[in-house]
C-alpha cells in the first residue's frame, strides 16, 4: 500500500506530488483500469505480440 508521511515543515501541495508521483510509478491507476473489464486471454496474447513487435521496431530505428 502506497502512503506518503508528511515531513517537518513540508508543504501539503509538496506531499500530494510526492504522493502522485509514487502512485504512477507504481502503476496503480493501469492496473485498477485494467482490471474493470474482462480480456479474454486470446487477445491479451494479440495485444502483447503487437507490443512487442512495435518495440522492435522502435529498437530498429534506434540501432540504425
């Protein structure tokens, strides 16, 4: 679980961003986001192969 304590003479704003920060970085909010409707498996594995061709080709572009 994500919590943020706030310091000595710290600002309220300073400890939200700190707190929006660790929440992102975290993944919460895409995981909560995935999670509210079904996948099937199948398209999982679709959605995956063309990430991962994508990436490649990112890579590709990158390298040459």
């Amino acid at each position: 679980m994500i919590g943020v304590n706030v310091k000595d003479n710290e600002s309220i704003d300073r400890a939200i961003n700190r707190f929006k920060k660790m929440v992102t970085r975290a993944r919460v909010l895409n995981e909560y986001r995935d999670r509210q409707q079904f996948t099937k498996p199948s398209e999982e594995k679709r959605e995956a192969l063309k990430k991962s061709v994508r990436e490649e080709r990112r890579r590709q572009r990158e390298n040459y």
